[in-house]
C-alpha cells in the first residue's frame, strides 16, 4: 500500500482485530513507484503511480526467467559452462507481466504504464458507463469511464479484463446490458464485471 498508509491501516486492522477478538495476522508494507518486491524467485511485483485524488499505486506481478543469451544460443553447453564459470554473464532477465492490479485511477494512471495493457489479467475500475457523465469530472476524482476503455480498444492486449468499481448509481444488470451493447467484440469476450 501507499508508504502514508500503512500507520492508518494498522489503525484499522487493531480495531478489526479488537472486534473481531482475534488477530489478522498480515504483512503491512509501505511502497512507493518505482518499488519492487520480490515474492519468489520467478515472481516480482512492481509498484507504479495511479492517479487519484490521494496518492495511490498500482501493482504488476511479473513472471521473471532467466533466458540465454542472443549470442550464445547454439554454443555447445560445455562451452557455454565454461563461460558461466569463468564469470561471464550468458543469461539474462525476461519478464512477462502477468497481473496487473491498478485500484481507482484515471486513464493517465494506465496510460503512464503501457505494461497494464500487456497483463495476461488485468484487474481494473470502470466507475461510470453513462454518457451523461462528464468525464473531466470523473478524471478529476481518480476514476474511469466506459468511453475510456473505448478509446483504448486497440492497446488491451490482456487475455482477461477484470472491471469492478461500478457506482451505486447503476443496477447490474444496466452495467451488463451498457458493456454488452458498447464493447466490441474482441474486447467484450475478454472481459469480466464484479458487481
């Protein structure tokens, strides 16, 4: 979570913790851009900037692998032990972003980082879907609109598209009927609603 957070929550999770009469038992880690947090040693989470109208982050789980490299692909692997023990570097780093978690953010939140388009899943909001809504306003605030993933179609490169966040504003079966009529698609097929 945001670095400013993490006092406030742990606030939060002792008053949980006091009605509840039992701990949570939780690792609260402050994080700021830029961050990453090793989970094991193929996975890495990176922290990047959302915009909101507090200071927010999003998160990339990324599956990493060590690949040989370029030029020293069809050596013999003796040859290639050789060069390993003799200290020379013939791997190097390939990261494939599997999940994206971006929490309430603008189009400039996802904008900033081309990889949230490039997650096998992507766990996003889409707090507003009438036309009526005027998007500055909603920018503003740190949320998105249907329009916006509209204007995107062509970047979603994702295989799932997890859109949640919807306002109280709408029933759920409007929120069903609005995506089903306005999404193309290509990208309609890719994505599921939490209502």
């Amino acid at each position: 979570m945001p670095e400013y957070a993490v006092e406030d929550v742990k606030k939060l999770l002792h008053l949980f913790q006091r009605l509840d009469r039992g701990r949570q038992a939780c690792e609260l880690r402050g994080v700021k851009p830029g961050d990453e947090i090793d989970l094991s040693r193929e996975h890495v989470v990176s922290v990047f900037e959302t915009t909101h109208t507090i200071p927010s982050v999003g998160f990339i789980v990324w599956d990493r692998r060590l690949k040989l490299k370029d030029e020293y692909i069809g050596l013999a692997g003796d040859r290639i032990r050789d060069l390993r023990l003799s200290g020379v570097a013939v791997t190097r780093e390939v990261r494939v972003p599997l999940v994206c978690y971006t929490g309430d953010t603008s189009p400039a939140g996802i904008d900033a980082c081309p990889d949230v388009f490039r997650a096998k899943v992507l766990i996003t909001e889409m707090s507003f879907i009438r036309a009526k809504h005027r998007r500055e306003k909603i920018h503003k605030f740190g949320h998105m609109h249907l329009d916006d993933f509209l204007e995107r179609v062509d970047r979603f490169e994702n295989e799932l598209i997890v859109c949640g966040h919807f306002s109280t504003r709408y029933h759920p079966d409007e929120i069903r009927r609005t995506l089903w009529e306005k999404l193309p698609p290509r990208l309609r097929d890719r994505v599921q609603l939490v209502l």
